[in-house]
C-alpha cells in the first residue's frame, strides 16, 4: 500500500461491509442513493462564504440496517503543507481532519461528535449545553480514510446501537447532521451548514433531514484483568471484572460493572491546592462514559451527577473505595426519558448511591425531574438531592436554562435542608453580536457534594456577557478573525457581603497560520473571601488589574517545531501583584514521534495562606513545574507514551497575620515558619490495540508528595522532586470487547 494512503478498518462485522464499503477509497456507485451536502461555507473564520475550489468538500450521507453511513470527499489547496501528526484518541491536536456531528433526536439537546484525522487518528465527544464538548465518551465505530488526487476522503460508519434514541419503531426518523474539514496549516474550518460552536447555538442550528430508521440491538460483554506490582510495599496484586452493555431495542439500554477496574492507567493532572474549594476532574472510566449524556445536567449552579464520586476516597480517610458493582439503564417511552444509576462501594467506609431522572419533551420545552440518593453508614449519614431542570427554546434567537434543586441531609441524626434556583439565558442576536446572563442563588445549608459536585454554596451570582466577531479581515492581516468579549459578574453570599465583582475585555484570535491568540484583560474590585479561614470570618481582598496572554504556534506540514506560551498578572490579596509564564515548545521527530518540554514559573509576593482559626500567614513564594510528554506511534497498533509533571515550591515565610474582630486583616506575632513543596508524577504507558474498544496496557507509574522546612532555594527543590518515591508500581491490564 503506498505509504501516502492510509486506511483502517475498526473490527466491523462482514454484514456492515456488504452496502458500503468502509475504506476511504471513493465508489460512486456505492453512494449513489446518498443524500449529498455540497453547499460548505467558511465557519472558521466565520464568514459564511461558499468554500474556494480547491477548498471544497462534499458529504454523502446514507442509512443502512448496519448503521448511519457518511462519507465526505475533501479537496486539499495544493500550495498548502498537509499536516498530518499522529496524536491519541481525543487528542484534539491541529491537525487536519475531518468531522462529522449528529442530533440523533432531532431536537437541540444532545449531539456526537466523530472525528477522523488524515492520519486516521479518532475523536469522539458528546455535545451538551449546545457547545459544550466532552470527550470522556469512548465509543464502538467504523472508520476509514484515504487520500486521493488532490484530496482525501473520510468514511463514517455510525451503528444505530451507539446512542439512546427516542421513537426508534417508526420506519423514518428525522435526525439534525454537520459535516466539516479543517485545514491545520491555515486554520480554516468549512462546514454544511453555517453553523458554528462559538456561537451560543451550535447543536441547534444542525440541518434537520429525514432517513430511513432501523432496528438495533447489541449485547457486548467486555472482560478485563489486572495485575499490578507495588514496589514499595513489595506486593502483588491481581483482579479481574467486567462491563456488560445491553441495548434490547433504539429506546433502551443498560449497563452493568463488576467488580470495575479504575486503576490509572489513564493519569490525572497534578494539582496543588491550598484553598478551602475542590478540585474538579473529568472521569475517563468507560463505564461512567458510555450514554453518560443523559444524566448531565452542566449549569452555573454545578453538577447534581459528579462521577468521580463514586469509588472516590473512602469516608474514613484510608484510600479509594472499592466498587462492588454498579448499574445504569437509560431509555424512553415516546417523549418521556428515564434514566437511573445505582452503586454500591465495599467495606464499613464504603458507600451506597443511587440517582433517577425522568423528562418529557414537547415541541420548543424539555422538563426534567432529578433525584439522587446517598448513605454513608461511616459517616452515620443520608443525603439526598432533588432537582427540576427545564429546556426552552422560544424562537431561533433565545435559549433559557432554569434550574431549581433542593437539598436534604441527615447526620448522626441532625437534620438539614437547603435550595438552589439558576437561570441561564442565551441570546444569538441577528448580526456578530450575542449575549448571555446568568442568575444563580444557593443558601447557606445546600448541599450538593454528596454525589454532585458545586465549588460553594451561600451565594448570590450574576454575569452578563456580550460578544462581538470580526470575519471580514484584511486579506494583508495576520489574523483571520477575532472574537471579543465584554463580561461583568457579581458574586455576594447570602448576607449580602460582596465576594466579587469583575469587569472583563477579553478577545480570541485566529491566525492564518493556523495558530490563535487569546488575552484577557479585567478589574477586580475590592471584595472578601469567605470561605479561606474555613468557617472562620470573611478576609478582605484587595482591588486591582489582571492580565493574561496566551498563544499556540501548530505544526505546519512537515516542520519539526511547534510550541505554547502564556503569561499572566494578577493582584494578591493584601497588596502588590503576582506574575506566572509558561512556554512548551513541541518537537516532532516525524508524524509519529514527538516529545514537548514545557517550564512554568510563578512569583507571588503576598501568598496568603490560612493557618488555624482566625490565623493566616504571608509568604514570598517562588513556584516552578516542568511538563514533559512523548507520543510514539510505533505501529497501527501499537503507542508508547511518557508523561512527567514536576511542582516544586520554595515559600518564604513573610508575615503573620490575624483577621480581627472587625473583620479587619493585621499582623500578627504568631511563629510562621518557611516551607518546601514537592509533588512527582510519571508515567510510561504502553498499548497494544486488539480491537474495538480492546487493548493491552502495561503501564510504570511513580510519584510522590513532600512538604518540610529545610532551607533548599527553589532549584534545589526542583531537583529534589525527582528522589520522591511514594509509589512505585507496575501493572498489566488485558480488556477486550466480544460483541454478542
């Protein structure tokens, strides 16, 4: 095969081959009852205009008893460089591909989003909020794509068993479809139709079209085992589970696990947070990602669903709770959805969780009711939350989002209730402009955390943002287009005292290099944090300008560099300002080899710290973390990554403080003593793929975590971060995937 064609076949059975082959290469016989989309404009910059000839692209679109097949011819302009880097799935890397996105209901709420590079690297995400994409979702589809003269051609094969869908006996339905191409050189996106998801409405303006519907079931059984080594404790372990996904008809669906594997073979983000607000972090767990959509409910008030929760960490503090099982089923009765989640972790910390939705839809408004349960017999507590969430689109400018939950706990027998309300609303003004507003309110005793996730209750909050898009540039310009923004948001608690309020100018820029720019400039008013003493008393915050900068240079074609940079000034909390800068130069050794080296460093000059009580301490701060990751693609099966991040943190103790019983913040003669951080974590990953969604992973993982006084300086402590060994493990994990 000639090495500029590449073509991958992902394990489709031989009936899904008999209409439409799944290959990359053009037949035009095989699509000749089609349905064909030709009319592609410019999204990016968005301009609307028709794409150029040697721009162009077309989509063919075709239901077949296998699935939903697509195919889109596109013409590449033959003085621009092809880039085609390999990258991990969901890589989201600029490179050119191609994507095709469907509303499988028809009706704004969710979409999907598949994604085929040149390289024949894959994406798939889940459309929420109208323009909110996640990639956690992993999902079972054929794929293919090929060059040809002047061009290159991707091939979708979408299997009706993939998503949840609503009316699947009637013999037509009627779905909503995008197509586009992007061309990395250049940053330009063309797209059928001229929709775009930096407007406030994406999944919404997807061209409606009516196909064939047929039946579908599946039922996929996908064993795995693990066997892991820890070197510091010289012990061997081995387990073994399985996901089970059933899907009997297009209206229902069910999934169970068994005793699940969450280890890492996928590594979370270091993080190093003092505040009194958690961290979030997105879940990569196949069984929390599959139809995952339906249970979603992302607003400015939080999340009543945070799946990380589940076989989180223990209640009693000694290490993530083992699941014992876990069950999902989702489905519909005409227009009315339902879907319930229930889990059950080991041991007397463990935990018992349970949630339910319903919703019902009717033309422009979707009502949904939610209701999640938790005990927590360590804890000698019960949680629950109840939520209404409402949908509605009043015309083809307007979306509103309401919100209302209520909260109800009981611990060691002390009972509390509390209420949340939130409303969202979006407004795609005719012409470049588009405004957005929130109003959210939560009381002093809402709880959500349970099983939700929200960073604080007892506030008031209310943003309005307006925006404005410049397309029509100089031909002669740098830029190919800028997205301004002008935000105003206000945060108060409960008692009426104002935790912040900020005045925002930001704008995103695309370059014609197909890099981007985005800055962002605001003023902070004077305000408090309530929540930095822990319960303690509101410490006041100083007023002052912010400023951060941010850039990306691709790779072009077959160059070797590419980087990201970003710079940042903000005000501390008593006086002066702090300063941060990253840059993470990127090399590419050829398109299936790469490896960046990125150095971030922070000055805080009045780093506050809380203590104990009513005590805080200032420190001079100096911070530096080292990124580092290589890709190598050594086969169509085969990929060996490296991941390193490094924190180091030298903070020199400056001056104790107390916040008085004015409220006022004053020195203090209370001992504040210097202290060092370290925190490690590296991981080599290698994968062999056996098929759909099956792999062989062998994974080496260390890390580690120290804080202490000793007198190091900064780059000591650095070098210092890599002696760190408070994990130290190897596992092999074997999944594979039987399609019954």
């Amino acid at each position: 095969m000639p090495s500029a064609v590449v073509i991958l076949l992902c394990g489709l059975p031989t009936a899904a081959l008999q209409a439409v082959t799944i290959d990359g290469i053009w037949d035009e016989q095989e699509w000749a009852g089609a349905q064909r989309f030709t009319e592609f404009v410019a999204v990016q910059p968005l301009s609307g205009e028709p794409a150029p000839a040697d721009r162009r692209a077309e989509a063919y679109l075709l239901s077949t008893p296998e699935g939903i097949a697509v195919a889109v011819r596109a013409w590449h302009p033959p003085d621009v460089p092809h880039t085609r880097t390999r990258v991990q799935r969901d890589g989201n890397a600029p490179v050119d591909r191609m994507n095709f996105m469907i509303d499988f209901n028809g009706d704004g709420q969710v979409g999907y989003d598949f994604t085929i590079t040149t390289a024949g690297d894959l994406t798939d995400e889940v459309i929420t909020n109208q323009n909110a994409f996640r990639s956690d979702w992993d999902a079972a589809w054929g794929h293919a794509v090929a060059d040809f003269d002047g061009g290159y051609v991707a091939e979708w094969l979408i299997p009706w068993s993939i998503a949840q869908m609503r009316d699947t006996s009637a013999p037509r339905r009627t779905v909503a479809v995008y197509f586009d191409r992007v061309i990395a050189a250049t940053g330009e996106r063309f797209a059928y139709p001229d929709a775009s998801f930096s407007r406030p409405r994406f999944v919404s303006d997807f061209a409606p079209i009516e196909i064939d519907q047929y039946q579908s079931r599946q039922l996929a059984i996908t064993p795995y085992a693990v066997t892991s080594t820890d070197f510091i404790n010289s012990r061997s372990e081995f387990k073994a589970g399985a996901d089970i996904f059933w899907k009997p008809g297009g209206n229902h669906q069910f999934a169970l696990t068994l005793n699940p594997d969450f280890g890492q073979v996928e590594s979370d983000q270091l993080v190093v947070n003092f505040s009194a607000i958690e961290t979030f972090f997105t879940d990569k767990r196949p069984f929390f990602t599959e139809n995952q959509s339906y249970f979603e409910l992302d607003h400015a008030l939080g999340r009543p669903f945070y799946t990380r929760r589940v076989g989180g960490s223990l209640d009693d503090g000694s290490g993530a709770a083992e699941i014992l099982g876990a069950v999902k089923a989702n489905g519909s009765f005409g227009r009315l959805g339902y879907g319930v989640f229930a889990a059950t972790e080991d041991g007397a910390a463990g935990r018992d969780m349970a949630l339910l939705r319903g919703s019902y839809s009717v033309d422009r408004l979707t009502m949904g009711l939610m209701h999640s349960y938790v005990d927590r017999p360590f804890l000698d507590r019960s949680a629950e939350v109840t939520s209404a969430d409402f949908r509605w689109v009043p015309n083809e400018q307007w979306l509103v989002r309401p919100l209302l939950m209520r909260s109800r706990s009981d611990t060691a027998g002390v009972s509390q209730q509390g209420s949340a309300a939130g409303v969202v609303v979006d407004w795609d003004m005719p012409g470049p402009f588009r405004q957005q507003y929130f109003a959210t309110y939560a009381d002093d005793r809402f709880e959500l955390n349970d099983l939700g996730f929200q960073d604080r209750n007892d506030f008031r909050y209310f943003e309005w943002e307006t925006g404005y898009r410049q397309d029509q540039l100089a031909p002669e310009s740098r830029f190919a287009s800028h997205s301004w923004e002008w935000e105003w948001a206000y945060r108060e608690n409960t008692s009426g005292l104002r935790l912040m309020q900020n005045y925002t100018l930001q704008r995103y820029s695309e370059l014609r290099s197909g890099g981007n720019l985005f800055f962002f400039v605001r003023w902070r008013d004077a305000g408090f944090d309530d929540r930095l003493t822990r319960g303690n008393g509101a410490v006041p915050l100083q007023s002052g300008p912010q400023l951060y900068v941010e850039g990306s240079r691709p790779r072009r074609g077959d160059g070797r560099f590419a980087f990201e940079w970003r710079v940042e000034a903000f005000p501390n909390a008593v006086s002066g300002h702090s300063y941060y800068a990253l840059f993470q130069p990127r090399w590419h050794l050829n398109d299936r080899l790469d490896v960046d080296l990125g150095l971030a460093a922070w000055r805080q000059s009045d780093w506050l710290l809380w203590q104990q009580g009513r005590e805080l301490g200032s420190f001079n701060a100096q911070r530096a973390e080292l990124y580092s990751n290589l890709n190598w693609f050594i086969g169509e099966r085969q990929e060996l990554r490296v991941k390193l991040q490094a924190i180091a943190i030298d903070a020199q103790a400056r001056q104790a403080r107390r916040l008085d019983q004015t409220g006022a913040l004053v020195d203090s003669d209370a001992e504040l003593a210097d202290f060092q951080l370290r925190n490690l974590g590296f991981q080599v990953r290698y994968r062999y793929k056996l098929g759909t969604l099956s792999d062989i992973y062998a994974v080496y993982s260390r890390g580690g975590f120290a804080i202490d006084d000793q007198q190091r300086g900064l780059n000591q402590t650095l070098e210092d971060v890599f002696s760190l060994r408070d994990d130290d493990q190897f596992l092999i994990k074997v999944a594979y995937r039987f399609d019954l």
